[in-house]
C-alpha cells in the first residue's frame, strides 16, 4: 500500500481529483479567507503564490501523502481540499486534514468530501486508523469530522494564543472498525 496513485473519488455533490498547478491561484483565495485564517492557523510568511503553485504541482508525485482538490461537481468549481499525510506503513495510520473555502461550505460538500476520503482509506488503502487535529472553537469542522465517524480521544488544553484568547485543540481519530461498523449500517 501507499498513496503514489492519486485517485478521483467522485460522490453525489463532490469530485475529489489530483491537484494541479494551475490549482495555485484559487487555493490562494481559499486560504486567504478569514475564516480559513481563524480556524486553521496563518500560513507561514514566505508563503507565496509561486510557492503554491509549486507546492500543488508536485502533489501528484509524492509517493506518501495523498493530496486531493474538492471540487463542486454542480459547477466544477474548486473549493478546498483534502489530505491524508504522515503516513505510517507499520502502522497503517495516518493523519487527516482539510480545508473548505466559503463557496464551499454549508452545503454538505466538506462532509462528503471527508467521507470519500476516509472510505478510500479504509477499503482501498487498507488503512488501520486515521488520526486529525482540529482547534476547539472550528465547531463547523469537528461536526463534520463526528459525521464521518471521526470520535474524540483528547483534549490538548491552552495549545495556542490566539487573538487574545487560549484555544484547545482537540484530537480525533477513526478505526477501521468504526468505519466498517458505520457504513453496514448506513447500507
């Protein structure tokens, strides 16, 4: 198993595929949004829009991490993305994230996203557990997570100052076990 074939996942309202350079400018937006800022952290300040395009240019090759775009099959139109990184092939673990942009968010999109993602890495990867951390107050995102059978297993208190504010981060992970008990009974 590894993530060197980069699959298009398709779902009833999204379409997860390899990213392409030419991906760059719209992520740009995307995590320009403040929204994006406040729930995930700011990116780092040497980044740029030459480095983004570099950086999703070279996603198709990276043999041990799995990059995908989410993409509104309604309208084609990217709206964020999904990654499974930190790949343990002992273990068969890895660690979850993504990111939605607004035109993405509220309709559902990032949960089925989440879904076909974590379905992927379970029945074609052969995954054994995917671990993620999400900020406390990002309450959209842990909703999504509960919904895709993501469960908590922690609480790291205080991680970050943030606006004048400490903020906990929350750590949730999803077995293979949980996955298959959940989809035999949405069947």
């Amino acid at each position: 198993m590894s993530f060197s074939v980069k699959p298009v996942l398709t779902g009833a309202r999204t379409e997860l595929r390899p990213f392409t350079e030419a991906d760059a400018d719209v992520m740009w937006e995307i995590m320009e949004d403040p929204d994006v800022l406040r729930f995930t952290g700011e990116p780092p300040r040497e980044l740029t829009l030459e480095h983004l395009r570099s950086w999703y240019g070279s996603r198709a090759a990276q043999p041990d991490r799995l990059d995908l775009a989410v993409t509104d099959r309604a309208t084609g139109e990217l709206v964020g993305e999904v990654v499974l990184y930190e790949w343990d092939p002992q273990d068969l673990s890895c660690t979850f994230r993504t990111l939605i942009g607004p035109r993405g968010r509220d309709r559902g999109l990032g949960t089925e996203a989440t879904r076909l993602v974590v379905r992927h890495a379970f029945e074609q990867l052969g995954l054994h557990r995917i671990q993620l951390e999400a900020y406390g107050h990002n309450r959209r995102a842990l909703h999504v997570y509960e919904k895709a059978g993501f469960v908590v297993e922690g609480i790291r208190r205080d991680v970050e100052l943030r606006d004048g504010e400490w903020v906990d981060e929350v750590i949730m992970g999803i077995l293979d076990r949980d996955w298959a008990a959940l989809s035999s009974t949405a069947r």
